[in-house]
C-alpha cells in the first residue's frame, strides 16, 4: 500500500471524523444513522492514520505531493 494521501487530506478527514462521532455519542443522531455514521467516523480515522484510501485508487488518485 503506497500512501496516497497528503497532510490536508487526512485533516480534513479526521476533523470529519470527530465531528461524526461526536455526533452520535453525544446523542444528536441516534439509531441505525447513528451507527452508520460512526463507521464511517472510524474508516475515516483509520484511512487518515495510514494515509491510505482504497477508493483512490481505481481513479488513479493522489493528493500528496
């Protein structure tokens, strides 16, 4: 897996991740929008940990320099 995510990429998603787990376990979004919310919280969080995000590569996207 070759990191194709630069530093403003993996901000945003972890800002976005917090933001969406936040939501839930404050109780703003309850129920199955809940859950699904906070799973895509933790692919966010965990795309943006290892700067690597699958959905780029049938696009032959890359934002790091």
């Amino acid at each position: 897996m070759t990191p194709n995510m630069g530093t403003v990429d993996r901000i945003i998603r972890l800002v976005i991740a917090a933001v969406l787990a936040y939501l839930y376990l404050g109780g703003v979004v309850t129920g199955t929008l809940g859950i699904v919310l906070l799973v895509v919280a933790v692919v966010f969080a965990a795309t943006s940990a290892i700067a690597f995000c699958p959905m780029y590569l049938p696009f032959k996207i890359s934002t790091r320099k």
